[in-house]
C-alpha cells in the first residue's frame, strides 16, 4: 500500500457560531507510524478526527493528504474517504446491517466493486480484525468489545492509507483492549497508518510513535517521550504524567535503572532493572 501523509493546518472549528473549539490547530500524521491523539475530555479530539475525515467542514485552515487540500464537494470527499476512513467512537452509531458480514461489504458495495472483489475485501477486513468467526451474526448479538472490531473491520474493508479510530479502547476490558491493540498492530504491518484518540497516557506511551495533544484549541505534536515528560504541557491539556515515566524517572535518580530511554510499560521496567541473586525475575 502507499503511504499519503495526512495534514491539518490553522484548523479552526467548532459547532456554534463564534464559539471554536478548534482555532489555529496543525498536525501531521506521519505515514506508516502510529499516532495518539491525546487530550481531557471535550478539548476537541473528536472534532479534530471529523475534520481530518472530512465529516466535518471547518471554519478556516486545511486538511491535506499528501499536499493537496480536501475539497469539501460531492467528488472530493469520495476521493478522501477512499484514502482515510475514520471509525466513530460508539460502534452503534456505526453498524446497522443485519450481519456482520452485511456490514462489512456495505463500504466496498458503495464504491462499486464486483462481488468478488467484495468478498475478498470482507474477509481480509474480518481476517484482520479477528472477527472472522463471527461473519454471521446479527451486529446486535455481539458484545461492546465484538462490534467496536466489527465497526473497525467496516472502515479497514475501504482499504483506507489513514485509518482513524475514535477512542477504540474505551469501554473495554483488558483483555479485550489487548485483542484490539493486536488487530492494530496485523493492520499497521499491511501498511495502514493508524491515528488512535485516547485520554489514557499508559496506553498512549506504549503504543505510540508520535503523539499529539488536544490543548487550548490547538495541537501540540512531539515524540512520546518529549511530550508525555512536559509536566507544564500535561497540566495545561489536564492529563497525568505516565506512571511509567514517574517511576523509571525515580529509579534512574536512585541509581537503579541504567541511561537511556526511560521505560514505556511494566514489561520494559522489569526487563531494565539489574539482577540480583536469589532474587527470581
Ligand atoms: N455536535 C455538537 N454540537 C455542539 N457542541 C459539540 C458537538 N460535538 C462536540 N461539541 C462540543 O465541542 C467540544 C469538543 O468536543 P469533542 O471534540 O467531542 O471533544 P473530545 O472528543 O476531546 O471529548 C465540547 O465542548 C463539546 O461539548
Ligand atoms: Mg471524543
């Protein structure tokens, strides 16, 4: 797959006249990389992946994939939704077909494929996103964490370069999150570029290549480390400090850990710490 590098600039937008929740905001989503859109409840996440997708017009600035600016006519959002597909936070907004399968072959119906190339897109979809067993089933019979896959599975069937995914962890249990980080992870090795928003900073460090935070209507963009090490930037966007960084940042100070890149999650933590004898690992 090629990779198009999707852009916002000066965005400014919002949903009430004179009142932006966006104003000034610029991103850009390096192709191939995973990106976390982080930022507090109502800083304009969502509103920023609308626009990015094209659902939503703004106010004022671009977005663009790839240099050429989004034209908000019948034909050049078609164009943009081929390229970036943007899947909405709560699956039930998402999924209305009787089957799952149903569901999934909807987008590729639109773009007018034949029936073969429907059925190969689906199943690739439903392959990925390990929900191939479920191909069957009424979308209402699933569980939260089956239809947030199955609504994921609906956008990868476009064989989008840019997925978006609206806070695709939300809502579920861990192993459930573990089973939608890994579909991310099969997706992200065809190709996909994968923009994740979240508030949860753990999860965020771990996962991310480059993150980028939702503050005072505009975007702040950096590598993970950089950005979730800024206690000022945290504390203006209302979020914490990864845990991760808090405890390897103290046990470096005590000595224990070693210089480098500090630690993103419990794995890398213990795997850094010195050995001791007679104490197991
Ligand atoms: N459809 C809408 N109509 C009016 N206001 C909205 C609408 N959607 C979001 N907002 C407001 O815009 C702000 C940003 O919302 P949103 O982009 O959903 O934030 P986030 O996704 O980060 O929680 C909030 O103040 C929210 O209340
Ligand atoms: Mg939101």
């Amino acid at each position: 797959m090629t990779h198009r590098c999707l852009a916002a600039e000066g965005l400014a937008a919002g949903y009430e006249r004179g009142r932006h929740v966006l104003d000034g905001a610029s991103l850009t989503v390096p192709a191939g990389r995973r990106l976390a859109l982080l930022g507090a409840n109502g800083s304009g996440k969502t509103t920023l992946l609308r626009c990015l997708s094209g659902s939503l017009e703004p106010a004022a600035g671009a977005v663009l994939l790839d240099g050429a600016r989004l034209q908000h006519t019948r034909r050049g959002l078609r164009a943009h939704r081929q390229e970036v597909q943007l899947v909405l936070q709560d699956p039930d907004d998402q999924l209305f077909s009787a089957s799952v399968a149903q569901d999934v072959s909807f987008g590729p119906l639109n773009l007018g494929l034949g029936e073969d190339a429907v059925r190969e897109r689906v199943a690739e979809a439903l392959a990925l996103l390990a929900v191939d067993g479920l191909a069957a089933r009424p979308t209402h019979q699933l569980s939260y964490g089956e239809r947030k896959r199955v609504a994921i599975a609906g956008a990868v069937a476009m064989r989008p370069c840019v997925l978006l995914l609206d806070e695709p962890t939300a809502g579920l249990d861990p192993s459930a999150v573990t089973e939608a980080l890994a579909a991310l992870a099969r997706l992200q090795a065809t190709g996909t570029t994968v923009v994740m928003s979240t508030h949860d900073v753990d999860l965020a460090l771990r996962w991310a290549d480059e993150i980028a935070v939702v503050v005072d209507r505009r975007v702040v963009q950096g590598r993970p480390a950089e950005v979730l090490g800024d206690d000022a930037l945290l504390a203006r966007a209302r979020l914490d400090r990864p845990w991760a960084l808090t405890v390897g940042a103290r046990l470096r100070a005590l000595g224990l850990l070693p210089a480098g890149a500090l630690p993103r999650d419990a794995a890398e933590l213990l795997a850094s710490l010195p050995a001791r004898p007679g104490v197991p690992t």
